[in-house]
C-alpha cells in the first residue's frame, strides 16, 4: 500500500492501517521516514496506532481501544477550601506546540 494508491484527502479502513502498522513493524524505519515513505501524516499514524494499539489488533468495533488502557478523564475529587494551607491554586497545563494554559484561583 504505497502512498500512490491513496490522495491526500482519502481515507483508510480500519483494515488497511492495521496493515500500514504491521508494515511499519516490520519496517525498520522510524515513524517520520515510515510516514514519508508511505505519504501518510505522522499525525494520523499516532492516532491510529493509539486507537488500534501497537499491534493494530484493535476489536474491529466501538472506539477500538484496549481494555487496559488509561481513562481519557481521571476524578481527582473536589478541592475543598478550608482543608488548603494555601488557598491559591496555579495549574499549568503543557499542551505542546508552545500552547500552555495557565489557571489561577486566588
């Protein structure tokens, strides 16, 4: 499956990127040479590989994700006031590309 079968724009079945990452395992290249190599986006290659983990055995249905994977939503609780020392809160979240949101509760 070379990049000249599919245009930019198109879409892949589930099938073929669990193909895409079987090639890619057996490659030896890393994900950027793979990825030019092949005319995809490293983007979508990571999305997919999250999706159908690793192996690309994804179950064929619902998100595909792994049963073992981590929650995309974590409760921490409720942070109650009068049980803080220090009532201001600075949360700093590193979003990548330079994009940080910075909270602050006073």
């Amino acid at each position: 499956m070379s990049g000249a079968m599919k245009g930019k724009g198109s879409r892949r079945s589930r099938h073929e990127w669990r193909c895409l990452l079987a090639k890619f395992d057996g490659s030896g290249l890393g994900v950027e040479g793979f990825c030019r190599r092949e005319a995809i986006s490293a983007a979508s290659f990571y999305r997919w590989r999250s999706l159908l983990g690793n192996g690309g055995d994804g179950d064929g249905g619902g998100a595909g994700l792994a049963s073992d994977a981590a929650p995309a939503f974590v409760d921490l609780g409720t942070l109650n006031s009068a049980s803080l020392t220090h009532p201001r809160i600075d949360l700093k979240l590193d979003l990548g590309d330079g994009f940080v949101l910075h909270l602050v509760r006073h």
